[in-house]
C-alpha cells in the first residue's frame, strides 16, 4: 500500500490546433484536407507485390508490401529484391499464422516436407538487426519534426522518418543516439532460428495482432503491408507447434511475388509526408478525437496507433 | 532543428530479477512456475458461451467471452447476462468486420435488414462508459500492487486490476483518481450509436487488432474474449460502409449465447491473479526478454502486450 505520487511528467500532452471548421476534425478529414505536395510517391523499387492462390470463390488474393527505405534495415531490402528478381518465391508458401501475431511465408523448413532450393547468387548472410547510430565523437545530434514525436514504453522516444515509425534510444553518457524501426500492425520483418545472424529475407512476416515491439532490434523491419493485410489476417491459424500448419495442404500457395518496378502494369501508391504539417495535425487529431463519436479524448497515443496515410495513385 | 535532451525520465525501467536457473525465464517459464494458489478460478456466471454456426468443414466454432467484475463496466454486464438469460442472440448474427480493429454482432440494425425484436424486461438505458472515481473529499488514495505498474501513451499510468488492464489518471488538483478499462486485443465492448448513452450492451464487438485506446472511456469495456477468437479475427472483412457485409448472406449465424453458469457442461477458466508475485514476474520478463531468440530486451512493454495469462480448468 503506497500513496498516490503525481506522474504528470509521463503524459504525453499535444496541443489542439485552432480549429475554422464547425465540425471538429477527424483524421480522416485531416488527411482528405492535406495539399498534393504533401504526398510522397513510394518508388516502384520499393513496392513487392505477392500474388496469392486465388480465394475459394475465385477472386485474386493480392498483397502489396511497401520495402524500407535506407538507412534502416539494409541490406536486407537488398536480398529481397534479388529473390524477387529470381522469382524465387513463386511456388513457395504461406505456412504459419498465428493470431495476434504473424503470418509467415517463404522457401520454408525441409523438416516440414518442403525443399526451399538453393537461394539465388547474390543474397547475403549473415547480417544481424541494424539500428542506426548517430553523434559519434560527440557530434551535436538533430532531431527531426520534433512536433509529432511521441512517448514509448520500449525506448527513450518513438517518432515518424521519412515516412516510418521509428524508436530512438540515447546512450547513457548522452553523446550517442540509436534509432530503429518498429513492428506494428502490419509490419513486415526477416523471419529468423534463434541466432541473431540466420535470417536472409527469403523468409518473412507480417505482423497481424497488436504490435509485438520486443521484436524490435532482434528481428529486422523490412517492410510494411500497404494493401490486401485481409489476404494474410484472415488466413486460418496453423495448430501445430508455434502455429505452423500441420500439413503442407493447408499451406496458401503463393502465385508470384514481383518488385512493381519489373511489371507491366505495376500498382502505385502514395504516402501522407510524415514531415509535412498535415501529418502532424493527422498525429495530434488521432491523439485528441474531437469529432462526434467520442466524448473524452485520450491525451495521447501510441506510435503504432497512427497508420500513415498511404494510398492508391490513379 | 533542435538540440536533443535527455528523456530518460519517459522510460520505464524494471530491475531483472535474479535468476538460479541455467536458461532465462520466458514469459511462458514464469507462468508454468505460477502456484496453484496464484491462479483465480473465473465464475461461471461471468463467462458467456457464444456458439457460431460450424465451419465449411463441419467444425464447431465456440467464442469463449470473460465478463468485467465490478467495480468497472456496470451495469452494462448486468445487461449481457439478462440479454444471455432470455437466450436474446440466439439466431442473430456476426454482421460486421472490419480489419485491425472490430468484429461485431447481435440484434442489429433495422436499415440493414435485420428486425433486432423487442429487448428483454430488465434491459436498462440509457447508459454511458462508466469510470471509477476514488479520492473525493481528499481521501487518501491507494495504489495496488505497484510494482507492475506501466507507463502509458493513454493515461497517467497502467496497472492490472483483479486480472484486468486498467488506466488511471489523477485530477488537475492532485486530490481525485480515476480508472477505467482498457481496450486491447481480444477487448469486448459496447457498440453504440454517435450519441455515448446508446449503447445497452444487445450489441457487442471483440478488437481484433492493434489496441484502440482512443476508445477507452468512449465506449464500455464490458469483457474479453478468453477463447476462440480465432473464430471472429479470421471472418472475411465486409465490403459496406463501415465494414458491414454487404448482404446479409455474409454473416455469421449465432447459434446460441449462455452463461457458463446455465450449462449442463460448462467449460471453465482460470486467470494468473495480477497480484501474485508470479504476474510480477511475468511482467517484468515481458518487458525484459532473456530467452534464447531475445538479443536486446525492450526494458519496457505497454498494458496491451502484457496478456493475462488464462487457462482452461480440467
């Protein structure tokens, strides 16, 4: 039994912007409202499409996966598109979905009846989670858009780069700063044994249930699923050990996965400019709903609760 | 550009505890290492029993739901159970899903084709989300077990409750705490229309997906789904507005709803009691992971990726 200590410091306090509107923003209307400047194009290079087997009624299962830009999570992204390349998931399989936790794809395990092959020239192993490290030599460090940046139960601060959820830590003797991306929902990431150095990419995740951010700096962000998560989600869960499918007839079969840079009608998509003003008023209003469902705004948020805005380009 | 500063007060910290054996606890260990006497057996009239119809293949489908014990979320459970007791859901149905956040059901909506029927004598409404106030008249306030205690993006901190996760934030004054539950995966609230006082808990929603904490103290928290979720988080998405199916073909039947405790063969649960000091422990490894796959513990972890551990009873 304690008495009660005030904990003021740990709220996360974001000001309302002054509004012109009659009805109070949502983040949708935020996003509606953001110029076409605020917009970011993702490079053809940097989007994977995987063609699943088709659904039971027959219509096509597409999943569209966004890869990370430098600097996070290189040279991963490299060995991924040099599989892409070699078509080198085209016949493999979703073998693993665990609720509220991943679905997993790849060459698979020969322990469980399947014969990956040899990987294609060009990948590289073994690496090991990057995280990126700044102010060395007791360089001043800089901050970006310091505005939206948000409190973090798993490191010193959590904030948006060029367009991603990032997490930052600062070294104890305050001269370094480390920063690395986060799983959230919808989080694609290099499936790995138990040595930190064993995953190559040819095998992947996506994130499906609430954000498993110990995962963080043990395994490898490569990516982020910007369209078709409900062809992954709502894949039966596997009921042998650590939730892998216990026949390969369960598997999905995975069609095709291309880079959109190597198709002939690739699909283009866009992201809301996580530097841009509106992405920071979209970021206050998830954190302070107005608008007329809620009746008490939070005060806060947490960083895997703000998706960034992507969508179609026509 | 800012120069940084140092936020070290923002990160929860957990001393590791000492350990005797060989391989660091995991989160499983530590639960499988929990006292008979830890473990808190669940009423069977606060456990509902929701039967789906059967899978394509013929499988039954059982959606296992834990109802909130005082003092949170009355009187909307006393509702469910009056709701359960005159068998209210039988023949209703699943009608609404919708990616990363619910799958809903129950009477449903006249616009959508569906006649909900009368409620039952007893329902009561109308009603708002329900938030426990301790601390008038500058009473001493008193904090549980606060050694697990967690920060929070939502609120002044976390804390599990008599098995549930719960937020806390104290008044301006310092003199007045309040607390209320917490939305997570698998959360089971009140579905209601724009106005808060609409909701008489006929219809209900599981979170199946990233914890959608702008929800708390917006609508009610009235349980959790202990079992089965599966069965709700895999459901096709609806194409409609909103996420409803479009036809009312799509939906899934409700066979039955009970209360445990008006079965001839009741299935029965138990939780880990978020006292023990094995809950303790069991914290304190989630948010510091040591075992074989782990190579940087988080040295933190938020009040929705701490599952409660729950087991069935033989």
């Amino acid at each position: 039994m304690i008495t009660l200590r005030l904990m003021a410091a740990s709220l996360l306090t974001l000001a309302a912007p002054a509004m012109a509107q009659e009805e109070p923003p949502a983040p949708g209307s935020v996003v509606a409202a953001a110029t076409p400047e605020e917009w970011v194009q993702i490079a053809p290079e940097d989007i994977l499409v995987m063609e699943l087997s088709p659904a039971a009624d027959g219509s096509a299962r597409r999943v569209v996966i966004q890869l990370l830009p430098p600097p996070f999570s290189q040279p991963w992204v490299e060995n991924i598109k040099t599989l892409a390349r070699a078509h080198w998931w085209d016949g493999k399989s979703i073998y693993r979905v665990v609720d509220n936790w991943v679905a997993q794809w790849g060459g698979g395990d020969p322990e469980l009846d399947m014969d990956p092959g040899p990987l294609p020239e060009g990948v590289v192993s073994p690496m090991v989670p990057y995280v990126e490290t700044w102010g060395k030599d007791g360089d001043e460090i800089v901050l970006w858009h310091p505005r939206d940046y948000l409190e973090d139960n798993y490191a010193d601060w959590a904030q948006f780069f060029d367009g991603w959820p990032t997490a930052y830590a600062i070294s104890a003797d305050t001269t370094q700063l480390s920063g690395w991306p986060v799983h959230c929902y919808g989080s694609v990431g290099v499936a790995r044994d138990l040595a930190p150095d064993t995953g190559t990419g040819s095998e992947l995740y996506a994130v499906i249930g609430h954000a498993p951010r110990q995962l963080d700096r043990n395994i490898a962000v490569v990516g982020r699923v910007i369209a078709g998560i409900e062809y992954l989600s709502t894949l039966p869960r596997g009921t042998a050990e650590a939730g892998v499918y216990a026949e390969r007839s369960e598997d999905t079969p995975i069609v095709s996965v291309r880079l959109a840079s190597e198709m002939s009608d690739p699909p283009a998509y866009e992201y809301l400019d996580t530097a841009s003003d509106s992405f920071a008023r979209y970021v206050e209003v998830r954190a302070n709903r107005h608008d007329s469902f809620y009746e008490v705004p939070a005060g806060g948020v947490d960083v895997c609760n703000v998706q960034v805005p992507i969508r179609p380009v026509q």
